[in-house]
C-alpha cells in the first residue's frame, strides 16, 4: 500500500511497525455542538482507510478521541447554563447516532480527555524536566517552540506566509515566545477544573491527543488521521510535545483529507450553508447516498457539495440498488461459474486492489464497481461476489440489500403483482395508491423493461 504522507510531502510506501498491525488514530469530535457534513466527509474518509488496510490484511487497533473539555465546549456550556458534562455527554450520542446512520465503523477504543488528566500531568512534567515548558505569568503551563528546532516540519511552517499576529493568542505577554503554546491553563473563576502540581487548571487542546493516543498505541505508532485544518497548528504542536518528551518519532505517517465546500464557499455561520446530516434526511435524502458522494471524490481533493451533486448520488445508490436485486436474483441457486468468468473476476479484483493500494484510489474503485455491473462476461455469482467483496471498502451496506431482495414476504409480492395488473389496464392512481402501501410495508418498486424489481430500504 501506498498513501500520501504529509511528514514528507510524498507518496510513501506503508510498512507497519509490527508486522500484520497498524496503530491507527484519528482526531474525533469536540462535543459542544453538532457535527456537520464537513466533519462527516472526514470520518468517512477515515473509516474507508481502516477498512482499506483491514482489505488488505492488517488487523487495525483504530482510536478516536473525545474532546470533552476545552474552550468551545465551556463557552457553549455556559450560554446553554448546562454543565460541560451533561453538554458532552448529549452531542457525543448524535455523533454516534451520525455514524451509525452513514455505516461509518466504531473505533476500537473512544478515548474521552477528562479520563486521561493523569496522562497528561505526567507529558507535562517530562517537557518541564527537559526545559520545553515553563510557566507563564497567569500561572499557566505552555510549550517552548524555539527549542524544539523541527517544529514546522508537517505544515512546511517556514515556507509559508504566515502573519504571526494569527498565530498569537491573547495570553501573548503572558509567554516568552508569541508563538508558544498552552499545555495547561490555570484556573479561571466559574470554570471547570483539576488539580495539578502547577495549581489548579485544565488541559490545553493539543496535550489531550498527545496523551490519550500514546497511552493506548504507544509513544510511535503507525497512522495519524485527520482533516486538513488541523495540521497546523494541532498536529504540528501534538508531534513536538510528542516527541520533545519521548525523544523518539510520534507517527510514521500523517494523513490528512481535504474540505468539504458547500456551493463552491467554505461552511460558515453567516452564508447559512452549514449542514447536519439531520438536514439532509429531512430532504428525503438517505444518509448512504452521502457517504456515496464522499466516496466519488479522492480524499485529497477538495469535495464541492451541492444539492444537485447530492440528488446525483442518490440516484446512484437507486441504480446500484436495482442493479444488486437483478444480479442477487440470478445468482440465487447458482455456486461455481465458468473458468473465463473466475478469471476475469479476478482480473477485476486485482485492479480494485490497485486503485485502493494507490492512496486510496476509491474514485477509481467505484468506477471498477459499475464495470462490474455491466460486464457481460461475469457469471451471475461471481459478480455479486465480488460487488460484495468491494462493499468492504465502501460500506454501502450491499450485502444487506442483496440480503433484503431475497427475503420479500408475500403480501409485498402480493401488492407488486396487483400493482402491475393496474398498470397494465393504465389504472394508475390505484396503481400508485398500492406503490404507496408497498413503500410504508419497507420496500421501493423500481420498473424496468424485464418488470418491476423490488428493493428493499437499508
């Protein structure tokens, strides 16, 4: 496998630091508010590369952390005058309830940051020994940038063009360096806080993903996930806290995916164009019709959500449906095909294997599925065995589609039959009151020249 690695701005080939293992984290969300599409784009983009590296053997340890406390979720908790708690506790549900609907996989650990304040005491008195921190004159802790001389190396810092002033926080004249960062902030009145051998306080932002991936991968693992607005400063600070206490290597590679615009801008307050996946099933959208979108764009690339885009792809889904229950019910019965047919198949899998192995070529992987679709010269079986065998990858949930056509319970055949007879004496409004009890019994009818294929909703 090759993937991007953003420490070195080059594709890289992937070796696991233990043979057949992958250490793998990825930055979860801060739990003040609801997750949006953009954040979604990113899980999903995250949950294709852990089931891309389980595809190609590897048994995967996936952590995603909880931001449960920081400036955000306390401001939040405050003009809602509920506790940061309770806060947390009720926008972390809706993400789980978003993954779930985009059939994204659960990490295998969900590491929360006010269970890891331990942890993170412990980095900070290892940087404080070594002389990276220091205490400001309001009594917080922060990180000393000038003596960690690779500091910039992921964000190529010293080639780009950045103004200090947007680098500078408001505590500025309480560090030695504008540019230093917080590791723990002393107490302020009304606020959440822990005890410390540097006074009361809390975690800064970027000492909680530094602690909880450590204690659960090992101070060097394999993969750091995240989206691309994170890289500077999160993931350039997380790696010189990491490694100016450890004195060792954070993370071999670091990858990164790109925005979601909506209409050609970025997602902001005053457009109006930000959007939960709530406001999409409330279009009528399905929420896998979404991550069909996320998929037919390169994790790379910069991914332009439009309505339009998004009723193209729910038309897709609609194809792959129909097509699934076609293929499903000529293969019903069927085991071996013929020799030219398992070859071919195979052929057509080692060219999905490549395009995967290539940094997550899904784009060209979903173009190899509708080839499978319409290639003639597969047998029934094994082309739905291999539009299965892909769906690991993608996660659109066709194997339980390919499942639901076959168990259709008779009064649902029962209504299609009448349906047909209707159509056929152009009765079309009954014929359209009976599509409707089919739709509330589960099941779409889509007609098609050899009849009606009955599809059951995932």
């Amino acid at each position: 496998m090759v993937f991007y690695n953003f420490l070195t701005h080059r594709k890289e080939k992937f070796k696991p630091i233990k043979s057949g293992q992958v250490g793998f984290y990825t930055c979860g969300p801060t739990v003040y508010d609801y997750v949006h599409i953009g954040n979604l784009r990113t899980y999903i983009f995250e949950d294709v590369l852990r089931r891309s590296l389980e595809f190609a053997g590897y048994k995967v340890k996936h952590v995603t952390n909880i931001t449960d406390i920081d400036d955000k979720i306390i401001r939040r908790s405050e003009e809602l005058k509920m506790n940061f708690k309770e806060l947390g506790r009720k926008y972390a549900k809706l993400f789980f309830d978003d993954l779930k609907s985009l059939n994204i996989e659960r990490a295998g650990v969900y590491p929360r940051a006010t269970g890891y304040i331990k942890e993170m005491l412990i980095l900070i008195d290892r940087l404080d020994k070594k002389g990276y921190a220091y205490k400001g004159e309001d009594g917080s802790v922060y990180f000393r940038i000038s003596k960690f001389k690779k500091y910039g190396k992921l964000s190529e810092l010293k080639k780009r063009e950045i103004k200090t002033g947007a680098r500078v926080s408001a505590d500025e004249y309480n560090k030695e360096e504008a540019q230093d960062f917080v590791l723990w902030k002393a107490r302020k009145p009304e606020e959440p806080f822990w005890p410390s051998p540097y006074g009361e306080g809390r975690p800064g932002w970027h000492i909680e993903c530094s602690a909880m991936s450590m204690k659960n991968l090992g101070e060097h693992f394999d993969i750091h996930a995240g989206a691309v607005d994170l890289l500077f400063p999160h993931h350039e600070n997380e790696i010189a806290q990491s490694e100016a206490a450890t004195g060792k290597k954070f993370v071999n590679f670091f990858l990164e995916g790109e925005h979601l615009l909506v209409d050609g801008q970025k997602m902001s307050k005053s457009l109006k164009n930000i959007y939960r996946l709530a406001d999409l099933v409330e279009r009528g959208i399905d929420p896998l019709a979404f991550r069909y979108l996320v998929l037919s764009s390169h994790y790379r690339a910069q991914l332009n959500f439009t309505w339009e885009s998004l009723n193209a792809a729910s038309s897709a889904m609609r194809n792959l449906r129909v097509a699934l229950s076609k293929i499903s019910a000529q293969s019903a019965g069927r085991n071996a095909g013929t020799a030219p047919s398992r070859q071919l198949a195979g052929k057509y899998e080692k060219s999905f294997k490549e395009a995967i192995d290539d940094d997550l070529g899904v784009p060209a992987a979903l173009s190899l599925l509708w080839q499978v679709i319409g290639e003639e010269k597969l047998g029934s079986g094994d082309k739905l065995a291999l539009i299965l065998k892909f769906d690991k990858v993608f996660g659109l949930r066709l194997k339980e589609s390919a499942a639901a056509s076959r168990k259709i319970s008779q009064e649902v055949r029962k209504f299609v039959a009448e349906r047909e007879e209707l159509r056929a004496h152009k009765q079309f409004i009954q014929a359209d009151g009976l599509r409707k009890k089919i739709e509330q019994l589960g099941y779409t009818v889509e007609d098609s020249p050899s009849g009606p294929i009955i599809i059951k909703k995932i």
